[in-house]
C-alpha cells in the first residue's frame, strides 16, 4: 500500500493552525478595511498569456503550468520535441498557477475599467504557487495578503502603505521590526553618479544581493561584471550613509551634487527643499516622511530609508518597500511599491498604481518562532454536553439548541461513554466548559457545568444555564 505524502513545499493545517492563521488574517483584513479598502478574489488559474513575461526569467521559469485537459500532446510534432520546452510549451498548456496577486489584479482593472471607480482600492487574501526550491520560511504554496491602489499618483498612499504595515505588526504583537523603503531614482542617481560605467541593470541585480552575501561578495560579482574598484569603492560610499532618514537623504543629495547627477524631477509640494534638492525619488521620500508626520506617525524609530533596498526592480518605478521582523532569523515578511504602467500590457496604459503585500505564512512563523500566539483551542466549540446514556443524550438536546441558538458553539458527546473518558475529550480539544446533564440533574432540573482549565463546579437551574452562559 502506497504511504501518503503531499508534494514537497505545501503543508496541511489542522485545527489548532488554521484557527492561527486566522488569526492573522483577521488582524490584516481590520486594518486594510479600515483604510478603505474592499475585497476581491481571482481565479486560481489565469491563462499563461496574463503570467509569463510580467516576472522576468526567472519568474517565468517559477511558473506552475497546467496541461491542457484531454489529450493535451495531440498537437505536438517531433520537430516540437527537438525544438524544446519553447515550442512544446504553448501546444500542451494554456493556463498556470497564479504567481502574485499583482498581476490578477492589474488584468481585472482591465477588463473592468468602464465599471470601475478611481482611484480603486482593493485587498487581495488568496494562495499563490510557484515552483520554487522549499526551504524555511519559503513554500511551494502560500497565502499573500495584498492590498494596492490604482489610478492615483498621490504619495498618500504610499505614506499609508506605512501605516498599515505598523498597524498590522502591531497588532500581532510584533514590536520589533523594520519598514524599509527606498526609491527606484535613488538607485537610478546612484547608477549615475559612478559616471554609467557598467550595466545597469547588473549594478542593481548585485545592490539587490548585499544582505546575502555581504559587500565582499557583492564587490567581487561587480568586479566580474567590468565595473572598476574606484567605481565600487564610490557606490558603497552611497549605499551606506549613515544617520537618521533625513540625515540619510541630506548626505546623498551631497553625493549626487558632488557627482554631478542632474536633477531629475521637480520637487513634490511639502517636500523638504534641502532634502529634496529637486531629484525625484528623494524628494518623494522626504514627502512620504512628511506626510506621515502629519498622520500623527509615531514610530520613526522602526522606519528606515534604506539605499540598498532594490527589489522588484523589473516593474517598481517609484518608492520600494520591505517589511523584517529583527529578532527572527527570516527574510523579509512584507514588502511592495509604486508601479506606473502595470496595466499597460493589458491594453490599459498611464495607469499608476502602488500597493503592498503580507506573506501570511512567512508571519505565521516569526508568530510562532516568538510563541506570540496565546492558547489556541482546535475546535470552536465553547461547551460540551456530557451524554450518560440514550435518556439523557435525548434530553440534551434542547438545550443543545438553546445554546447554539445563543450564538454559543456547543456539542453533545456522541456516544454513550465514561464521564472520565469525555472529560478527557473536551481537555484534549481544548473546550473549556463541560455541562454534565445526567440522570440525577435530569430527576432535579438542574445542571452542572465544569470549568476545564481550574476544575471547579457550579450548579444551575437547567432553565438558567443559557442566560449564565451568554453572560459571561
């Protein structure tokens, strides 16, 4: 007989887990509805044509695709075969596992744009796959929680993007954490004030790997790549400006000016003018800054204005953000940003958009990393009827009723059992009260109820117990 597994990557949830887990999904939901935002879902399938080419290669190959039902190879040819994966591709599947929500969601404003009002706010609680290498704090399988704004280019949101991470960590009992965040002209005035030596693109992949492999593992990667050991010298002069947020964006705006980078932007209004000094990603940062000052944001100490911050780069064209908690060995746990032309691919261009998202699983484990979690019983139910035998198991079951009509979860033991063995039962499961009703109480119309977690006892009358219940 074969032993059942499930594939590498995913997981099972029993009760105890996915009364956790929604837990968290709770506490994300508040805050994202308490912001204005509403809900949305999209298929789990979406056709290859929407995923492939949003992600870069490497996303593309992360795919999860699916064969076409029926004989999915009827159209394949031996030139296909020696051709390879390209051309034998889109003969066998059509569709794939969503990778992001990002994506679904810019193809649904799409296709709805005349139905639509903007700026549109949407939060997003679903899975998404990818073909990825499993390994901790990283599945095959998991759960994002996004939410984005589309059709607006205010730094508003970006600004409340912020607040919403620390409102949701906070509100999960996570005190120590850092919100980076960065912006596509830093690293775009970085790039040029080493004179544009080097790609681009290669200089960024590089910045983009410095937690992992240190700066001496990113200087010799770019040492590779043909940049110059003045040029590297200079870039980490840049990345590593020290000081607080504005202290970080005055310091660079003295690189750039030093460099000679040409301003690339007009200065947002409320920008800090010294800050600022008209390039564009730091004015947007110090607006950010100010903005949430004036919302009354009162944990600077947990933001930082990180240069090195250079994720998603293939699609963020403005601000970045990235969510770690500190004291989990984890990677980062949130993170997101300002794209201007997401929907561009989908016939709907010039259409800004910014938004953020939590990975659930990955927040499930510094949770528990930290035992942050209070005492979570497996089931919902709140009490459990003793049953003694076929009289009283009958007699049992209106107040059964009475009390889940109460907006009380209760069951009856099924069987007739030991009063020892059901006891038992509810302490396993986690079911804190126990009215024994047998045949004595039945004879005086009363009922007992056994308090798990100390053992103590009260009685009641039977025709009270509902209104005791609800009371507490």
């Amino acid at each position: 007989m074969q032993k059942p597994s499930i594939p590498k990557g995913t997981r099972d949830f029993g009760p105890a887990q996915v009364a956790r887990r929604q837990h968290i999904f709770n506490v994300i939901r508040r805050t994202f509805e308490s912001f204005g935002f509403a809900p949305l879902e999209t298929p789990t399938l979406e056709n290859l044509s929407v995923l492939t080419g949003k992600y870069g290669d490497e996303g593309d190959q992360l795919l999860f695709k699916v064969l076409n039902s029926g004989d999915f190879a009827k159209d394949v040819t031996g030139a296909d075969l020696e051709i390879g994966s390209k051309a034998l591709l889109p003969k066998v599947a059509e569709k794939g596992l969503r990778y992001d929500l990002t994506v679904p969601f810019a193809r649904y404003v799409a296709m709805n744009r005349g139905t639509l009002t903007f700026p549109f706010k949407r939060y997003q609680m679903q899975p998404v796959w990818r073909a990825d290498r499993p390994q901790r704090g990283r599945y095959r399988e998991f759960y994002q929680c996004d939410a984005d704004v589309v059709g607006t280019d205010s730094l508003l949101c970006e600004a409340e993007i912020v607040l919403m991470m620390a409102q949701v960590l906070n509100g999960l009992g996570l005190d120590d954490f850092t919100i980076k965040i960065n912006h596509r002209g830093v690293l775009r005035n970085i790039y040029q004030a080493l004179g544009g030596e080097g790609r681009e693109s290669d200089l960024f992949v590089a910045i983009d790997k410095l937690d992992k492999i240190g700066r001496d593992g990113v200087t010799k990667e770019l040492l590779e790549r043909g940049f110059a050991n003045a040029t590297v010298e200079t870039l980490f002069e840049l990345l590593t400006v020290a000081g607080s947020y504005e202290e970080k964006l005055e310091r660079l705006v003295a690189g750039f000016v030093t460099a000679g980078v040409e301003p690339d932007g007009p200065r947002p209004d409320g920008a800090d003018e010294e800050a600022a000094a008209s390039y564009r990603g730091l004015a947007e940062l110090a607006t950010v800054r100010d903005l949430l000052v004036a919302s009354g944001f009162k944990q600077f100490d947990r933001l930082e204005f990180d240069p090195t911050l250079a994720r998603g780069l293939s699609y963020y064209t403005g601000c970045i953000f990235e969510v770690k908690i500190n004291n989990v060995l984890m990677g980062s746990v949130s993170g997101g940003g300002r794209y201007d032309n997401l929907t561009g691919s989908f016939g709907l261009p010039g259409v800004s958009g910014v938004g953020f998202s939590f990975g659930v699983d990955r927040l499930y484990d510094c949770l528990e990393a930290l035992d942050l979690f209070t005492a979570t019983a497996e089931t919902p139910t709140r009490c459990l009827i003793t049953h003694f035998d076929a009289a009283s198991g009958r007699a049992a079951l209106p107040l059964l009723a009475q009390l889940r009509a109460a907006g009380i979860p209760s069951e009856l033991y099924p069987d007739v059992s030991k009063l020892q063995k059901q006891f038992k039962y509810a302490d396993a499961k986690g079911i804190p009260l126990v009215i024994v009703l047998g045949p004595e109480e039945l004879a005086a119309g009363l009922a007992k109820i056994k308090i798990m977690a100390s053992g103590t006892e009260r009685v009641l009358p039977l025709a009270e117990v509902v209104t005791a219940l609800t009371a507490e």
